[in-house]
C-alpha cells in the first residue's frame, strides 16, 4: 500500500481523512509521510507528520486520547488516505469529540452489536450475580417469557401513548431477544440476512 502512494505531490505529504470506524463518522483530517504511514501500520495508533512542528505525532501522546487503527485505504488517484479507526476520547484538543464540532453519532447498530458481545461473554463465562447469567441457567423457556412479556409491554406503552416508557420496553425487548438468540446458537447478522433477504 505505501508504495502506491503518490507522496511527491504535496512535498513528501498525503492528507489523511481519519473516520470513525464504527459509525463512519468523520473525526479529522491530517496529514501522513510515508514514516508516519509506517508508524502507524505497524503500533496501529495513528500518527500523523506536523507541518507546523515539522516532526511526527502521534495521536494522543499527551492526552491520552489515541486513535486505534482499524485500517487504511488509499484513493483512487493514489494520492490520499482514509483511515479508519476507533476513537478513544475526545479527538479534538479542544475536547470536543470530532474537529468539526460534531458530537458523537449513536450507531443503533454499533450499539446492539456491542451489547449482543456482553451478552455472548456473560454466557462463556457465567459470573455470578450478572441477570443474564441468570437467564442462561434458567434456560430457553424463561428467556422466551421474558421475550413474550417484554412485547406485551411495549404494545400497552404503545396503546396509551407513553413514548419514554414505550421506549424503554423497546430496550427490554431487544435486550431479552438478544440473549434467546444467543440462547438459540443465532446471532444478530443472522436476523439481519433475513431482513436482507426480504428487502429484494
């Protein structure tokens, strides 16, 4: 991939667009020498050259708040990067969590593929007084009760127009769905392929 790159363009420099890999947000743009490149490849924290200080930088070396790399792709003039990786902090130095002001986006599936992994690790390895621990050991018959009742829930918030309580049954109701799948041997992607599937 570095031997693609068209460095001599901007003097030595390829812009780096960094986006969040998660939810594709965009965090940042910087710019890359191919040691910085190199750098970031292989301690998969992202580096960037600083054309003020005219050194490298790593991300989060002061702060803390270091960009993990997921991956690294080059555009289609070979003259340009799109990092992506996984936040941890703010990415701004003025604290905010992108340089443009944004803050962070809430990616419903990032959000339930994160959760569905507590789960799956609470059934691996079964600590004592977690709840979902609970429902394993009491098996698919309970977990799919809890699944009847927390549907019957949300229907009634539905019915009497309560929309914060509606809202927190629908979580209810996608935590205890969550774990009778994991319960079934099936998993999110599973449910998603289906949906897919109906979509065409």
């Amino acid at each position: 991939m570095i031997s693609k790159l068209n460095f001599e363009k901007l003097n030595g420099l390829v812009p780096a667009v960094i986006q969040d890999s998660r939810t594709n947000q965009v965090l940042m743009v910087g710019f890359m020498n191919k040691e910085a490149l190199e750098k970031t490849l292989a301690e998969k924290k992202v580096t960037f050259w600083s054309r003020t200080r005219q050194c490298l930088w790593q991300k989060g070396e002061t702060s803390g708040n270091y960009l993990e790399l997921v991956s690294a792709l080059v555009d289609c003039d070979n003259d340009s990067l799109l990092i992506k990786s996984i936040p941890h902090g703010p990415v701004c130095h003025t604290n905010q969590f992108t340089c443009f002001g944004e803050d962070e986006t809430v990616d419903t599936c990032s959000v339930l593929n994160a959760l569905e992994k507590i789960i799956r690790s609470r059934q691996n390895t079964m600590p004592e007084g977690s709840y979902t621990s609970k429902l394993f050991k009491e098996g698919t018959p309970r977990i799919a009760q809890k699944v009847g009742e927390e549907g019957v829930e949300v229907a009634l918030a539905a019915v009497l127009g309560d929309k914060k309580k509606f809202t927190e049954e629908s979580a209810d109701l996608l935590f205890h769905l969550l774990v009778l799948l994991c319960q079934q041997g099936l998993k999110l992607e599973d449910v998603a392929a289906e949906l897919k599937r109906r979509m065409k």
